[in-house]
C-alpha cells in the first residue's frame, strides 16, 4: 500500500479512479490501532469478547468515510449491537485529524436491532442526524449500508490483511457495476499503484484532546447552579470524557472560571 504512516499517524490516501467515476480512500491502521491501545491500557480498560476488534473496524471505517468528506467536517457514528447489549461509538474531526471511542457494555438498554446513528456537524454551526437498522455483526457491511440508505450512493469497503483498509465510494456518473464487482485483490493493486498520485492525503491520529479544563468547560452551564451539592465538601470530583473514557479530576475552581 502507498500509504506510509509514522508517528501514530495513518495516513489516508485519497484517488479518484478516472475511467470509472469513483473515489478511493485507504490507509494502513496499525499506528493507529497502537495508540488505541496505549490509551486503553492507560485508563485500565480490557475489552473483551473481541469488542476492541469491533471497535478498530468502527475506527478505520468512519476514517474512511470522514477521509472522503469536506475538510471542516466532524463525523461521529454510534453503532448499537444488540445481541452483543454493546455501543460502540467513534468521531473524527476533519479539521485536527483526531480520531477516537470507546465501548459501552453496561446499562444498554434494546431497542429490538442493530442500528447506526450517524451525525455530521460541518460549517456554520450545521449538524444532520440519520439512522439506519442492518443485521448481523459485519461492522464493514453496516457502514456500507448506511452509505446506500443514507448517503444515497453506492460504496463499499475492503480489508485489504492487516489492518490495511479501503472504502470505494460512487462519484456522479459512477461505472455502478464495476463498483459492486470488483474485488479486493484489484482495490489493493490500485492502492499500491505509484502511478495512481492521490488527489490528497490526510493525517489522522488516536487523540480525544480532552482536559480536565475543556471538559469543566462543557459541564459548567449545567452543573454550575449546584455546585456545593455535586462537591458535597470535597475539592475534586471524578468526571469521564463521553468520547474516550479518560478519568479526570475536575477541581472546584475549574468551575469558578471554566476555560477551553
């Protein structure tokens, strides 16, 4: 693969395969999945019955799809397995290039399938919410399924071994039956093709960017009117960021002048 990732970086490379209307993403993971599980072992989280599996696929899928996206783009998905009573949940922020999530396997409440909630926030403040039910557990079908009931367009991804992985997404005037024909050992050849120059290629790396001042800064407008009570005397209280599971210790006076 073209793709050269360093640092704990994967780097995304963009093609658009001219002679059938289609855009190519793909990337190397392996640093990336690294430094998810430096992050895990830092907070003291063993996933289990191959939830973090399901959790790297979760990641290099919503890179791929964020990968093929505006730039200003954040891009998160919550995927509710429901025979597993496991949410998987993933952003990627366009912008920094930070991607990250975590498992939920406790107080999962049924909701009688699979389903994938998807919300898209760009520019100027807009965000677009959409769902979709699928069966089975493949978490790569799935997010190709959103693509054909959501996005409207065909596109489908591929493991290419490892953790190298391919999204091909419909362009307009796609060749349509060439997309849902090829195979994988085709998408890897083009992927390794030096020829083939990516239109561009985006950095992504596992890294919330939580503190415990930007999270006090999001809680405050609703925790502010109780403070004494949520403080109960003590100087600190233990909050978890929502996105990646990261314990911080969030002083009172972080409160008193929440900053970002």
């Amino acid at each position: 693969m073209s793709t050269v990732a360093e640092d704990g970086v994967a780097l995304v490379a963009c093609r658009f395969v001219r002679e059938h209307n289609a855009l190519l993403c793909s990337a190397d993971f392996g640093p990336l999945f690294m430094d998810m599980y430096l992050h895990l072992g830092q907070n003291s989280v063993v996933l289990g019955d191959g939830a973090d599996e399901k959790l790297k696929l979760l990641l290099a899928a919503l890179v791929l799809h964020a990968a093929s996206r505006p730039q200003a783009d954040t891009c998160a998905w919550t995927l509710h397995l429901e025979s597993a009573g496991m949410n998987l949940f993933a952003v990627v922020e366009n912008p920094t290039g930070h991607v990250t999530g975590q498992v939920f396997s406790e107080n999962i409440r049924p909701v009688g399938g699979n389903v994938l909630h998807a919300e898209l926030a760009g520019p100027g403040g807009v965000r677009r919410r959409s769902s979709v039910d699928f069966k089975g557990d493949d978490i790569l079908a799935a997010a190709a399924d959103f693509y054909v009931r959501s996005e409207q367009r065909p596109a489908r991804y591929f493991a290419l071994g490892g953790d190298q992985f391919a999204l091909l997404t419909a362009q307009p005037d796609c060749d349509t039956a060439w997309l849902e024909s090829v195979d994988g050992s085709e998408v890897a050849a083009r992927t390794a093709d030096l020829a083939c120059v990516p239109l561009e290629t985006r950095h992504y790396r596992f890294c919330c960017g939580c503190s415990p001042a930007r999270v006090a800064g999001v809680l405050a407008p609703t925790l502010r009117d109780d403070l004494d009570g949520i403080f109960d005397g003590d100087d600190h209280i233990t909050v978890t960021c929502p996105r990646c599971g990261t314990r911080h210790e969030l002083a009172r006076g972080l409160f008193d002048h929440p900053h970002g």
